[in-house]
C-alpha cells in the first residue's frame, strides 16, 4: 500500500483517481472547447484500419529549423472519410497523405483511457491548392535561380523525330493509345518506339522515371526524342511530378522531353520545365506526327517551287530569244539555230538535275527510315537471331543460369521453351 495514500496521511480523503481526474479533464474540456475550430497543420501517419475509419497525427513544425513544435493525434469516423477523402483528391489532385499541409475543422476530444485527441469533421483543399502552389513556385524558383529551368525548352526540336523513347506504364492505356496513333498515322510516316518502364503513380513515381532516364542518357545517340506520358491514373497521384529531383534532372536532359501526363488542371513541375507539354498521350503522338508532316509537305512544297521556277526560266529565255531573234539580221541565224539547241539542251540538263535532286533526297529519307527500322527488334528476330528470357528479362550471361531454370526463347516466328539441364 502507498504510505501517501495512508490512514494517516492528511490528503488521503481528497485524493482522485486517475479516472476521476482524467474525467475532470474530459468536461473541462467540454465545457471550455465545446465548438468547432479550423486548424492548419501538417499530415503525419495517415492510417485506416479494417473498419475503414482513419487515424492520423498533426503535426506542426518550426519555421527554421524543420522540427516538431507541435502535435496530436486526430480521426476521422468512417462515414466522413469516405466522402471527404473523395472530395479532396478530387479538388487537389493530391492523395490524402502524410507530409501534405491542410485546413481541418475539428472538434476536441478527451478520453479518459485514450487522451487527448482531435476529430476531423471537414476539410477546405483550397488552403491544401495553396500550398502545393507555393511549392511549385518555389521549386521553379530555386531551378531558375540555377539557370537551367528552361535548357530543355530550347533545344531544338529534331526535324525528323522518328525514335522515340517512351518512359510509361507497360500497362497504361495511354501508352497503347500513343503507340497506335503512331503506327496509324494517315501518311504512313515509320516511327521506332522503346519503353523504359517506370511506375506513373504512388510513391516510387520520382524514383522510377529517373532510372528511366539514366538508361535512356546511357543511348541518348539512338533516340530524338523522350516522351513521358501517363493515361488513366488518378489525379490525386499527380504529386508524383512535382518534385525538385525530377523536375532538375528533366530540365538538364540532353534531348527534348515532351510530357503527355494526362490531366486538365495546372501544369506540374515537371510539364513547366519540359520541352513541350501536351494534355494526353495520343496528343503527344500527334504531335510528332505533324512534326514528320511538315518536313514532309515542306519537302513536296519546294520540290513543286523548283519545277516551277525551272519551266518559267526556260520560257522567260524562250521569249527572250524569240524577240533577239526577231531583231537579228539573217545572217546570223544559223547562231541562232545553234543557241536555241543549246537552251534546249540545258532546260532538258536542269529538268534531269532537277529530277535527281529530288531523287536523291527521297532516297536519303528512305535510307533514314530503313536504317531506323533496321534496329527494330522484330526485324533482327526474322534474320535469324533470337531472344532468351527468364522471368521475363532477357539472358545475356549464360553463368547467372542454374539448373531447373525455365527459359523462353522468342524467334522470328513462336517462341520455344526450354528447361536448364546442367
């Protein structure tokens, strides 16, 4: 028995509880706090557990020095979740998730077992808007400060962007949309696509789609151009491309980069320092399709010029020399005779030039596709090569095998598949 609390002991007859005294501060509270309050603070530990409601903790943090000043813990009931999680995502385009900055209305609560803790009853994402805005701003701040927000902008575009390396989903819709309005285009126009696969949602989305760009600087010789594109992703994984790393390492890419992300509302970090910024992948394809169609009818457009240029030369001297001709004494028509053969002879030469000149061109155009579709893996499987998986990635080391080892081997036409004996 605790001496203090004693017979003896003077304070032994006034003394609480631990239940009474958390209870004293339960209806003190009640009675001091009894509204609701708007609070701005930080998201931390955000959790739901089976019954759908969530658990999360505020915290608030020192201006300078990045540490805790404060903190408490917070729910919100299932029924309120479901609807103020939707309508958030939503408005923001950011998951409702730890490290975010909000504006909560709360009711305080105390319990005499769990504490002291706050119940979220609402939410107002313009606050949330705010401040993702503000970190935008300040990002493309610090990249100018730096001078290289806008290097990506200005280089040129290729005037025939006809490899593409395509970092996406493997199973995103807006990649098979962007590769078949590619291979759909109404001219025709041969376009060579690779993936560098990379997660365009969740919190890896940073991380993948720089790996994915190291690979492709590696081979930054084989492609003209990069497009990132995202289709059928939630709006609220958009956070994903906001962020410094990314939008640093895209601004300072040695080859255009166009984003093809796939939302209606601001641009993201990563939109604003990339070379071009299209809503949707298929507008992305579009766009490289019309880049190949300009050339194209630029190409047709001085071809026709030139013919035209030609013949009016050759009439304007024909016209020339019919009113010397008129004018000359006849004693000198056998010169004439003779320079009329020649005008002949050289508007003939210039047609065959021309002729040539144009022939040569479309040869080089053709020779830039085949050598394009040359490096096609499908064309290197039909002269005889083949392709060993495992797992799905390929073998190039015949050492990493082991015994029991399934392998699929892909040729020009099937596939054949093989056990590892020894």
């Amino acid at each position: 028995m605790d001496p203090s609390l004693s017979e003896e002991s003077p304070g032994a007859s006034s003394a609480l509880t631990l239940l009474d005294l958390n209870a004293l501060v339960r209806r003190s509270l009640e009675q001091c706090l009894p509204d609701e309050y708007w609070v701005q603070a930080e998201l931390s530990d955000v959790r739901t557990n089976a019954t759908g409601h969530c658990y999360l903790e505020f915290v608030q943090k020192d201006f300078r020095g990045n540490s805790l000043v404060a903190k408490a813990r917070g729910m919100i009931w299932n029924h309120i979740y479901r609807l103020l999680k939707s309508y958030f995502e939503e408005s923001t385009g950011q998951a409702f998730t730890s490290g975010i900055k909000v504006l909560v209305k709360v009711s305080v609560q105390f319990h005499e077992l769990y504490g002291y803790s706050l119940t979220v009853l609402d939410v107002d994402p313009a606050y949330t808007l705010g401040d993702m805005a503000r970190r935008r701003r300040e990002i493309l701040q610090q990249l100018e400060a730096e001078g290289v927000l806008t290097l990506n902008k200005e280089l040129p575009m290729p005037l025939l962007p006809q490899r593409i390396a395509v970092i996406s989903s493997a199973t995103a819709a807006g990649y098979d949309d962007f590769c078949h309005q590619l291979v759909h285009n109404p001219r025709g126009f041969f376009f060579h696509t690779e993936l560098f696969p990379a997660l365009m949602q969740g919190n890896q989305v940073e991380g993948s789609i720089l790996a994915a760009l190291d690979s492709i600087h590696v081979r930054q010789d084989e492609f003209d151009v990069v497009v990132i594109i995202r289709g059928g992703g939630a709006t609220s994984d958009l956070s994903g491309f906001d962020t410094y790393l990314l939008a640093a390492a895209c601004a300072q890419f040695p080859l255009p980069i166009l984003t093809g992300i796939g939302h209606e509302r601001d641009d993201t970090v990563l939109d604003s320092v990339a070379h071009t910024r299209v809503k949707t992948p298929t507008a992305a394809a579009e766009l490289l399709i019309q880049c190949i169609t300009e050339v194209a009818d630029k190409l047709e457009e001085l071809a026709v010029r030139l013919r035209q240029g030609a013949v009016a030369l050759l009439e304007r001297e024909q016209r020339r020399l019919a009113d010397l001709q008129g004018r000359i004494p006849v004693k000198v028509g056998r010169q004439l005779t003779e320079a009329r053969m020649n005008l002949l002879t050289a508007r003939k030469d210039l047609l065959q030039a021309t002729t040539k000149f144009l022939s040569y061109h479309r040869h080089r155009l053709a020779l830039l596709q085949q050598r394009v579709e040359d490096i096609a893996p499908e064309r290197l499987l039909k002269r005889g090569y083949s392709i060993t998986l495992k797992d799905g990635k390929v073998v190039t080391d015949a050492t990493e095998l082991k015994p029991g080892d399934a392998l699929v081997t892909c040729l020009a036409n099937g596939e054949v598949k093989s056990i590892v004996n020894d």
